[in-house]
C-alpha cells in the first residue's frame, strides 16, 4: 500500500475527521502519518477480534439454544422455549424474543427456531446468564452448557466480550484496549462450551499476528 503524502494525510483526515482521528494522533506523538497508519491498522485488529468474538457468539448461543430447548420440552412439553411456557423471562426477555420473531419472519419467511436464535443479540444471552436468572434458568438448566463453571463466571466472561463488542461495533479505539486478553477470554468461553470448536477458532484467530505488527504508540503517564 502506498505511503499517502501530505495532501492525502490532510484529506484522510477530513474524512475521518480530526475528533475521530485525535486519539490515534495523541497516541502517535501528533504524527499525522503515524496516526492515520494506526487508525488503519486499529480496523484491521477490530476485524480480526470481532471475527473470533463472532464465532464464540454462535456457539454460545446455539449451546444455550440446545439445553434451553431440552428443558422446555421436558418441562412444558414444548420445545420453543423462548415463547417462554414456565412464565421465566422478564418483559424486557419478552421485548427481545417479540422482536427477534418479527425479525425472523420478514418478507413473510416461516418462523422456525433457528431462525429466532440468530436474531437474538449477544446482549440477550449475556441477560440469560445475569444473577434474575440464577434461580430458573442457569440451576434447571443453562449450567450445562458450561459444566464445571460458576454462572458469575461465565456471565462475567461474556459481559466482556460483549462490552468489546459493542465498542468495535461503534468503531471506537482498540488500540489502547487488552486486545491480547479478550482474546484469550474468547477462546476460553469458546472451550467451556466445545473444546472442539474452540481449538478451530483458536486457529483460525489472526490477533496474536496483528499484535505483533502493531505500530508504535505513546501511551499516557499514569498521574502520581
């Protein structure tokens, strides 16, 4: 890719603009060029964590699926537990399946549950795993999902990833964030659930060699 010269650095940063581009100037020293090699290389390492961040949020939400499902069925007889036959969920878990339904069924497509699933955000399934729902949920069933752990655990684990998420989501800075550990909290969520899966989003994860590459930054003084 070719070094943009100072004209170029100075459009770039119109577009972007200067509020968007003042932390990664800040980070490079008031360098222009660096900042804008940083904010290009902050979207690259964004890519690549969102990716795996991406993947987790599946089979977390298909290995939540399956034992909420099991136990809907054994319970209420019916399968669909998300139209919430035990009385469970909160109105704002209702709002959330309401909406992940009507998503579901545009343009009049069928309703089915894997269908559902996929339109109910990470958001939603963090709130599965919160304290309200330690008593129903997580102890009748939810818990073996991730045999072995602590519910504060993984409800921890995952407000994590999804707070990362949501950041990436709004283009903010990584740079400055422990990109490295949110990785490796992905990809031990990812081995609670499957150790399977995980080793294959493990290999697939191009994080660590982005980080390698990272361009230099000046990282604030702590305040004595």
């Amino acid at each position: 890719m070719a070094t943009p010269g100072p004209a170029e650095l100075l459009m770039l940063e119109r577009r972007w603009s200067p509020e968007r581009l003042a932390p990664y100037r800040a980070a490079s020293g008031g360098d222009l060029a660096a900042a804008v090699e940083l904010y290009r290389w902050n979207a690259e390492i964004s890519a690549a964590l969102g990716t795996t961040l991406g993947h987790v949020e599946v089979l977390l939400r298909n290995a939540l699926h399956e034992e909420l499902a099991a136990w809907s069925l054994r319970r209420h007889g019916e399968p669909r537990w998300y139209l919430d036959p035990g009385g469970v969920l909160t109105d704002e878990g209702h709002r959330d399946v309401a909406k992940a339904r009507a998503r579901a069924t545009r343009d009049g497509r069928l309703e089915t549950p894997g269908r559902v699933i996929a339109e109910l955000n990470l958001g939603f399934w963090r709130f599965l795993l919160a304290t309200r729902y330690d008593g129903t949920l997580w102890r009748s069933c939810l818990h073996r999902a991730v045999p072995g752990r602590r519910r504060r655990e993984v409800h921890a684990a995952v407000s994590r990833l999804h707070e990362a998420r949501n950041r990436m989501a709004h283009h903010e800075p990584m740079f400055n964030r422990p990109v490295a550990d949110l990785r490796a909290t992905a990809v031990e969520v990812a081995g609670w659930l499957c150790p399977v899966t995980r080793d294959w989003i493990d290999a697939g994860c191009r994080v660590l060699p982005l980080l390698a590459g990272r361009p230099l930054v000046v990282l604030p003084q702590p305040r004595r």
